[in-house]
C-alpha cells in the first residue's frame, strides 16, 4: 500500500490563491497637481488588487505607499473622527475613511479630486485656512460674564437636546466646500461655521447669542444660504445642516432662541 505523499509547492499556490480570491481589481482615477511641476490638474490612473470591503483610504494607502509616494493627502484618525480626509469620491464629498469600496461601483473607475471653493496646494490637500478663519469668526466657544463659578455649570436634558445634533461638528468642511453659493463666493461663512455658531446660540449655559447673531446678520452671513440642502446631503456625521441654518435664521428674525 503506498503511502500519499503532499505536495508543499502546489499546497502553497493553493493557500496563495484562497488568500486573493476575494480581491478585486479597482481603477482609482486620481485628480493630481503639483505647482512645482505644472500649472495645471491631470487625471491619473492606478490599478491595484483591494478587497471590496475596505475603504477609500486603505486604496490611497496601496497608492501611495507600493506604486508612487509621490501622492498627496490629509488623513489621521481613519476612523471618521477628525475630519482630515474629506475628499470629492465619485463627485460627492466623503470621508475617504468611511467610504467601502464595494458601495460606490469599483466595476468603473472610481474618481478622487480635492473638495471644491478651496485653493488645492497639491493633489488632494486644499488650504483650509478661509474655512478655519470662517470658525473662529463665530466665537466658537462658551461666553458667559460675572464671576467663575464654583461648581460646573448644569444643564437639563432638554435643554442640552436643544442644540445636541449640532454638537457633532468634525469641521472636515464636506459641508461647506458642497455649497454652491461658497463656490462662488469664498466670503460666506458656509454652513460649517452657521452650525458651530447654532452649537453656542442655542445653549443655554451660554451669554454671548446675540454677538453671534449679529456676526451672522452680515451680508456674507446666513441670508446667503439658498437652502439646496447640499450640505446636509455631505455631511458625514448625519448632522441636520439645513435644519440648523433655518434655525438661525428664525432666531435672529425673532431673537428668541
């Protein structure tokens, strides 16, 4: 009776085989542009094998780090926390961090450019400094007046719910860089900064709403808002945008808020 012997090279391809059967062959069409190297954007290709169930950031990843370094954008977290890589992904803006690859038909080409209304320094990095600018301009902070108190400042349930949604801000600026009228007209604050102001207007530990409503009653404030509810379609944390911005507006018609 003879004796079965094994093959180790054909069992090693077969063990190979399994460990890719569930890869696909995407196309990622990238938007590059390198001032230092031309004046002008171009579409890049790259073929790579990814599993469809990971996301955006991990094929940016395979990019840059196994076929060319050279590519360039913001991430940090990777988990939808910070905000960082916020990107046009099949001409809407996402987190790149968020988006699976499966969900945005990898047969075709998946497209990847810089979010739009803001000035791109290289590739996918646009300069966020106006978009930042625009955040501090509404205070955002806690302004109260009298003395410090000696214990921490309560707030009931309901009052906290009052302004809860508008809490979860991660200013990646999908919102704002998906408004039409900030395309057109970087001056308006943009719904990031209305929704960072809502954050503060309407708290009730809070004593500083109407600076605020006066900052956003300016001619580049939230009377600029064409209410298209781009930016609540953007917003990767399901933040009511439109909602907020109307809420705005009615507190500064009836200064109650």
């Amino acid at each position: 009776m003879s004796t079965p012997t094994i093959d180790e090279h054909s069992s090693a391809l077969d063990e190979a085989e399994q460990g890719t059967s569930h890869l696909i062959t995407v196309t990622l069409r990238i938007r590059r542009f390198n001032p230092e190297v031309a004046a002008e954007a171009d579409w890049v290709d790259y073929q790579l094998p990814i599993d469809p169930k990971e996301r955006v950031l991990d094929a940016l990843h395979k990019v840059k780090w196994e076929i060319d370094g050279t590519l360039t954008f913001r991430r940090s977290c990777a988990h939808g926390v910070c905000g960082s890589d916020a990107m046009r992904i099949n001409g809407k803006n996402r987190l790149a961090c968020k988006t699976l690859i499966k969900d945005i038909n990898p047969e075709k080409p998946i497209t990847v450019e810089p979010i739009k209304g803001l000035t791109v320094l290289k590739d996918l990095v646009v300069d966020m400094e106006p978009f930042f600018q625009a955040y501090r301009d509404v205070m955002p902070f806690l302004i109260t007046k009298g003395n410090e108190p000696t214990r921490e400042r309560l707030q009931s349930a309901a009052d906290r719910e009052r302004f809860d949604d508008t809490t979860k801000c991660i200013l990646c600026a999908a919102c704002t860089s998906s408004c039409p009228v900030f395309w057109n007209d970087g001056q308006y604050f943009g719904p990031a900064a209305i929704v960072n102001a809502h954050r503060f207007i309407f708290d009730s530990r809070d004593e500083g709403g109407e600076q605020r409503l006066e900052i956003l009653n300016d001619k580049d404030g939230v009377w600029r808002c064409r209410t298209t509810f781009n930016c609540t379609d953007a917003c990767p944390r399901g933040i009511e945008v439109t909602k907020a911005i109307q809420e705005v507006k009615r507190a500064l018609i009836t200064r109650r808020f």
